[in-house]
C-alpha cells in the first residue's frame, strides 16, 4: 500500500478492489492524456511554424499543386493549441488520481537520486506548472489571432514561437520524470510486468 493511501482514508476504502495496475481500471489513463497534450501543442507549434514560414514555402506547394493556405496552417495552429489547453485540465486530474494510488517500488532511486516520492511531487508540481503555462500560451494566442495580429498575414510573433519552441523541450524533460516512474518506480505497470513474465491477458486485465 502507498505512503498516500494510508493517509487518505477514502483510498483506503477501495484499495482491496484495485486492478492489476493499482487502479479501478484496466489500463492507466494519464499516460494516455500525455501524449494527447504533447501531441496536439506540438502540432499547434509545428503549423504556426508552417504559417509564419509561409512566404518561404509556398512555391513548393505550388510545385506539389499541394491547395494550402497561410491562414489555413495558423488555424491549424490556434485549435490544437486550444484542444491541448482544455484535455490538459483531465491530464493533471487523471496524473493526481493516480498518483494517489502510485505503490512504488520500495528501496529505488532514479537517475537523479531520487526517490519515488520526491520524483511524483516533482513531477506533480511541474505538471500543474505546464497547465497554466499552456493556458496562458492560448490566451496568448487568442489575442495575437483576434486583435492584435488579426489583420496580417503571419498571425504568432517570432516571440511566441520562441517560447512554444522552448515549452516543448520542457516538456520532455518533465515527461522523462513520468517515464522514470513506470521504469524505475513500477508504477502502474504491474500488468506490463506480469504479461512480459508470460501471463495469461485474460487472467492480467479485468
């Protein structure tokens, strides 16, 4: 049982029920709702690229009678960057709920030497931390596409680029803690482990 789920009685009334994965579930949401978010901010930033770029670009498309547009390419920009700030609200919910019922491994440090405990706090604080960062970035975006840069042609400032650019290498950094937690920690990866020591699936998952 994890140092939380002795602390937090409502745990304790549903630890007997948990699944393989420490879980009421079969399979971990949060690591799921990771990828989501970094996939939809990475392509935000990656088709804002593709329009301020576009002066740049354009007679390639032409030459590969590709029918894109600049505007297209910063729409593309502005609604993944909009979806990725509102599905990160259910990455962080989902990350906490199963943090409160994380059973590392007791005894293991990470590569940084650091324990289980300190690694999840850590990683904790860094995901509520992106949250407002990505939120703040939308807003940010909203105003640079519906007023202050709604009339010109490249809608995101070099600046904004810039700090999407650096958010994205941040949050890779932060994603090797998450990833250390399932590798080194063995958090919510007893089911992996169990049917890499060749279990039966239907005996692994309910």
């Amino acid at each position: 049982m994890s140092l939380l789920a002795t602390i937090v009685s409502p745990i304790n009334d549903i630890v007997d029920s948990l699944g393989p994965n420490d879980l009421p579930y079969a399979i971990p949401v949060h690591p799921n709702l990771v990828h989501l978010t970094i996939g939809l901010f990475s392509i935000g930033i990656a088709f804002d690229f593709a329009g301020a770029f576009y002066p740049l670009e354009k007679r390639v498309f032409r030459l590969l009678a590709l029918p894109v547009t600049r505007v297209g390419f910063h729409d593309v920009g502005w609604y993944n960057v909009l979806a990725c700030s509102i599905v990160t609200f259910f990455t962080v919910a989902a990350g906490f709920y199963e943090m409160l019922l994380a059973v590392p491994l007791p005894g293991v440090t990470s590569v940084l030497g650091q324990n289980a405990i300190d690694t999840m706090l850590w990683h904790a604080v860094g995901g509520v931390a992106l949250l407002l960062i990505i939120v703040a970035m939308t807003i940010w975006r909203g105003f640079l596409r519906f007023i202050w840069r709604k009339d010109l042609g490249r809608q995101v400032s070099w600046l904004y680029l810039a700090c999407g650019a650096v958010i994205l290498v941040v949050m890779g950094v932060h994603g090797s803690l998450g990833a250390w937690l399932a590798s080194e920690f063995g958090v919510h990866i007893t089911a992996d482990q169990l049917l890499a020591a060749g279990a039966n699936v239907q005996e692994v998952l309910p």
